[in-house]
C-alpha cells in the first residue's frame, strides 16, 4: 500500500490544488493580499509537482543525469521531500504568517522562487529542458515575485523574515543535493539511501 502512495502521491496534491483553488475565494475572503499570496504557494507547487513528477519524470531525470542510470532519488526519498518538504513546509509558513505575522510567509514564497532557478539554471547550463521547468517559468516566477512584492512591502516585515526564508529554501534545496550526490558515492560503494 504504500508503495502505492510513493508512486502515486502527485495526482493527489494535483487535484488537491484544483479544490484549493477553486475554495480560495470562500475561505480567504477575509485574508489580506499578502496572505493570499503566501497561501497561493501550495496550490501552484502541487499543480508544478504534477509536471515535474508525473509518470516518475523527475526521478528518471536525476537518476539518469546524475545517478548514471542508477537510483539515486527514489520514490520514497521523492515522497518525502515532496509531501512533508514541501506541503509541509508550506503548512508551516501558512501557520507562522497567520499566528505571528505574514514576513513568516516569506518562508514559502522563497521556497517557490529559489526552486524556479533550480529548474532554469540547469536548463540554461545543459542547453535543454527538465521536468518542472514550464510551471517554474510560468507559475513560480510571476506568482512567487507578486508575493515576494506584496509581502514585503507589509508593515513589520522586516530583512530577519527575508533571511529566514531565503535561508529556509536553500538549505532545503542544498540538502536534496547533498543526498542525491551522497547516495551517488554510496552506490558507487554499495550502500545506496532510500
């Protein structure tokens, strides 16, 4: 069973964000601008994770371009980043900026944005597309950049939330990295990380 869920948890958060979406304008009626935005984070990450990961396109990417045909990303380590990672962290930025105040938002909203240049620098490094890469140009950089504007131009936001968030995306990013490339020395050695 769930295997099941490791293999298949994408098309659940693509229609989870269809519904996200399409109640947005009934239970955020009430949310300022820049909660929208911070909120709108999740939804549009689910509708790119659809793209990056529909029928294991991204695992088969990395697994062909940096494990060399092995597995270096597999769908449990896909899952976890995917689910807790990033739904979750989204949830927690939702929750700070609600409790105590919206600059916590910025925690997603840089989550968004600094994975949009992880998908264009390597487009723009290897001269050729990945998976994800339309929904990071299209979604992630006009969405994530209203945000980021409407966000910090909030009274209280202060540069502490920028660094916080800024720090939040790209230790989370450096830290998929770093798993990647040590599960491709260990399976160099033998011992790969699920």
């Amino acid at each position: 069973m769930l295997d099941r869920l490791y293999g298949n948890w994408v098309y659940g958060g693509a229609l989870s964000a269809v519904l996200l979406l399409a109640l947005c304008p009934l239970f955020l009626s009430g949310w300022s601008v820049a909660m929208i935005a911070v909120f709108l984070q999740l939804p549009i990450y689910m509708i790119h994770q659809y793209e990056e990961h529909d029928d294991g396109r991204f695992g088969r990417f990395i697994n062909a371009e940096i494990g060399g045909g092995k597995t270096v990303l597999s769908d449990v380590a896909i899952f976890v980043i995917n689910v807790p990672g990033v739904w979750g962290v989204n949830a927690l930025s939702i929750w700070l900026a609600t409790l105590f105040g919206v600059g916590f938002g910025l925690i997603g909203v840089y989550l968004t944005l600094v994975n949009a240049l992880v998908h264009i620098g390597p487009t723009i490094r290897m001269r050729r597309s990945n998976p994800g890469l339309i929904t990071a140009v299209l979604l992630f950089l006009p969405v994530g950049l209203w945000a980021l504007m409407v966000v910090a131009a909030e009274p209280g936001v202060s540069l502490g939330h920028h660094a916080l968030g800024i720090a939040s995306a790209v230790l989370i990013h450096l830290a998929i990295v770093a798993f990647v490339f040590s599960n491709r020395r260990r399976h160099n050695g033998g011992t790969v990380v699920r």
